[in-house]
C-alpha cells in the first residue's frame, strides 16, 4: 500500500459517517496516490458509499479528515447551508463524481449536460466548452447522443455521459459510486470499458464497485469493507489471489470469486 | 353593455386587477418565505413556518378587515383597492410558497448531488437546473391557485371594492332581477378562469414537448 508518499493525491483520515446514531464508517484510512485506481468492495451496507460521499462532502463526516494533494478540506459553516457549500466549491471543482443513478439534468441535452458546468464553474465560453464536450462524448463514443435528453439514451449512454460531464471539468481524481449498479448487465460493459480507457490514461479513481472482475483486472489496489471498517485489501493481484482475512475469504466465496 | 349593466367595464378591471396584483404579490413575496422555510437555522426556518401556517389559518376576509380597517384606521391608511391586493397578495404568498416547497421537494436529490459535485455556484444552479425542472411541476398547482384567487377577489367587494361582485349587487338593487344579474356575473368568473387553465394546459404540454 504505501508508496511515495508525496504522490498522495487523497488522503482519508480516520473518517467516519454516523446515521441514526449508528456509526456506518467507523474511522476509516485511505491514501489514493495520484495515477491509481482504487477499488473499494464489501457487502451491502458495509459504508462503501458513505465513505466514497464523504470525500467531496456530500455527505458529512462526524469525525476525521479529507486531505486533497496534502491540503486539509475545511469546509466552513453549518452543513447544508449556502456558506457550507461555498466553501467547498474550490474543492469540489478538483473532484469527479460519477453516480449509481447517473444524476444527469433531464430537461438538458447530453450535450448540454457536459458544457453547462464548464461555462458557469471554469468560466469556459459556450464555443469552447461545447468544442470540449462534443470531443468528451466522443471519446466516450457518444457522437450520436449528444443532440438527445439523458432519457432518450440506455442506462449505459446515460452513464458515459456521466463520465464525460466529469471528464469535461479536468478533475484531479473522480469519485465513482456503483457506477454499474443501476444498468442492465449487457450494457454495463461499456461503461466498464469506458472505465479501463480512462485508467489506461492516467486518471485517478475511486471506485465502490461489486465488479470483481473490473477490481481484479483494473484496479491497482483493492480496499475490502465491511460493518463500517476496512477489514482486508491490498495490491489488487495479490488480494483476489489470497486474501489475508476470513471475511474477506467468504465474500469472495460468496461472489464466486475465490 | 355597460348602459345595460351599469359599471360593468371598471368592475372587471378591479376583479382581475386585484387578482393579477395579489398574485404578483404572492408570487415575489413567496420566494424569501421557500427561502427561509428552507433554511438550516431552525429559528429562521421556524418562523417562515409559523408565518405559514398563522395566515393560512385565518379566514381570508378577516386578513382583509384586519388590513383596511386595523391598519387602514390609523397607521396605513389604504384605499379599498390597495387593502385587498395587499390582503389577497400576503394570503397567497403562504400559500405560493408552499407549492414552490412541494415543487422544490419533488426534485430528486440526486440533482443537488450533482450541482454540488459540479461545484455549480447557486445561481446558475437556480437558473439552469432548478427553476427549468421546478416550472412543469409548480404550473399547475399555481394556476389552480389562481382560479381560487380569481373567486377569492369577490371579498374585496365587502371593503368597498366596485368588483364584478358588487357591480352585481348594486344592479340587482336597481333592476330587481337577481337571477339574471347574477347568472351574468357567474359566467364572466367563468370566462375569466377558463384561460387561465387554457394556458396552464398549454404551457405545461410545451414543457412536456420538451422533456
């Protein structure tokens, strides 16, 4: 796990989230060096995606801390409150989410869902941000649904113009939650591909995924949850070849894996 | 028409006139009350709250007596007119508000999810996602309000408004056939309403277009 540490891009810091008075991640620590694919599994309900939402504040951390590039995020204010989110919009202009459920704005064309945060949070013009966009969905191999609304497109368009509304905002790392989940199976695999290509370039991620297969082939490190905590994972090869922990063992049993 | 029917002309100015101005009131004065019913402050939040609640409450005529002849008695002297589009226009910014609440609550959360991880600023976000996503679903409830305004606005003509209300009154005072004076009045708050549906209908069928 540990690498050059001044490679560090994202940094979790004992962070925990606490629904109900529960505690759903519980002190959890996680480094993502720039350039990784990080792949968190685990069981339903084991905080995967609590933990992923905490990395851009969407959800509230009750304790620890996020650390971008070796900057503490220190968002200011009462959460949810406009200052809240103010202040944590030079943070978020560095982080890429990709959705389970997409999230893409209906009543706007694919097209316009990947130019409308260029023009308004980069201060892009229109000609520019729509000249990036059209190359996005392109490489995203989209050229054909760029003219249409997100509900004309399949679930596994709809995504990659998840992706590419991301991709257009030139993160530094993206955040991907389920982002298979919500597709039917036939179609997923071309989010995944999409996925590999923006891996094979470079990109930073972070991905909570039940695709053994994609963790296996594609991630460089394999972070196991379960009940709130990180109970196994490392080097992805290693971790499928013989995890270290019976929890562990049984998932990947279960998920015939193992 | 208006020597048949006296006063006729002016009485349906005053009607849609107190109409159209109380709803602007309430269409304006409605956004700071969604405003602060939705703030994370429970002391400000309350208060929009109990603002809500306390007007709609009381029974409309009461908010206009208390206006016209409270306020008007002394300290804010208004003329019946100016009493009624205040009344009328503070009674449907409670009731505005709340359809803008329910219209902002049935957007799906996924969609602040994604302004927020687009790091969208507020107005933008307002502009080019929330309002264009809230106008289908807010169109219709606020042009049934409209059509209760419309009706409401006959209480004006207690406080002295020369509505197509008390137009009605006096004619039938006069020409002592209240039947057809009245079923005359009926149709024209008829024909007042049927275009207000006509273009909620029409406008919401172009948002469907496009959705």
């Amino acid at each position: 796990m540990e690498r050059d540490p001044a490679a560090t891009l994202l940094r979790i810091e004992n962070v925990s989230v606490v629904h109900d008075g529960k505690a759903v991640v519980d002190r959890v620590s996680l480094n993502v060096q720039r350039g990784q694919v990080v792949a968190i599994i685990g069981p339903s309900g084991a905080g995967k995606s609590s933990l992923l939402r905490t990395v851009n504040f969407l959800q509230q951390p009750a304790g620890g801390s996020i650390h971008l590039a070796g900057e503490e995020v220190r968002p200011q204010g009462r959460p949810g409150s406009r200052k809240y989110e103010r202040s944590l919009r030079k943070h978020r202009r560095r982080v890429g989410v990709v959705f389970q459920h997409f999230n893409l704005f209906p009543h706007l064309t694919a097209l316009e869902n990947v130019v409308v945060a260029q023009v308004h949070v980069h201060g892009r013009d229109t000609a520019e941000a729509k000249a990036r966009a059209l190359a996005e969905l392109e490489r995203l191999n989209l050229r054909d649904c760029a003219g249409k609304l997100p509900g004309q497109c399949s679930g596994g368009q709809q995504q990659r113009i998840a992706i590419a509304r991301a991709l257009a905002l030139d993160p530094e790392i993206i955040l991907f939650d389920e982002p298979t989940s919500a597709i039917d199976p036939e179609l997923s695999a071309e989010v995944l591909d999409a996925l590999k290509g923006l891996a094979a370039q470079g990109i930073t991620m972070l991905v909570v995924t039940h695709e053994m297969k994609f963790a296996q082939e594609v991630a460089d490190e394999v972070v196991f949850m379960a009940g709130g905590r990180i109970v196994d994972g490392g080097p992805s090869a290693e971790f499928f070849q013989n995890p270290s922990t019976e929890r562990a063992r049984k998932f990947l049993q279960a998920v015939g894996r193992w | 028409m208006d020597v048949l029917f006296h006063g006729l002309l002016g009485a349906l100015a005053n009607t849609v006139g107190i109409t159209l101005g109380a709803l602007l009131v309430g269409l304006v004065l409605a956004v700071p009350v969604t405003w602060a019913a939705r703030s994370t402050s429970p002391a400000v939040s309350g208060a929009a709250v109990a603002f809500i609640q306390i007007v709609r409450s009381v029974p409309v005529l009461v908010w206009l007596f208390l206006i016209y002849f409270g306020l008007g008695g002394g300290m804010l002297p208004l003329p019946p007119f100016g009493a009624a589009v205040a009344g009328l226009g503070i009674v449907s910014s409670a009731y505005v508000a709340e359809i803008y609440r329910s219209g902002l609550a049935a957007i799906p959360a996924g969609q602040r999810d994604a302004i927020h991880s687009l790091a969208l600023p507020a107005g933008p976000a307002l502009r080019r996602i929330l309002l264009p996503q809230l106008l289908p679903i807010v169109l219709p409830p606020l042009s049934s309000y409209t059509i209760g305004l419309l009706k409401d606005s006959a209480l004006a003509s207690i406080i002295g408004v020369k509505d197509l209300t008390a137009i009605g009154y006096d004619n039938a005072q006069t020409n002592m056939n209240g039947l057809l004076t009245f079923t005359i009045i009926g149709l024209i708050y008829i024909g007042l309403s049927v275009p207000v549906a006509a273009l909620s209908r029409h406008v919401g069928n172009k948002v469907a277009a496009r959705a």
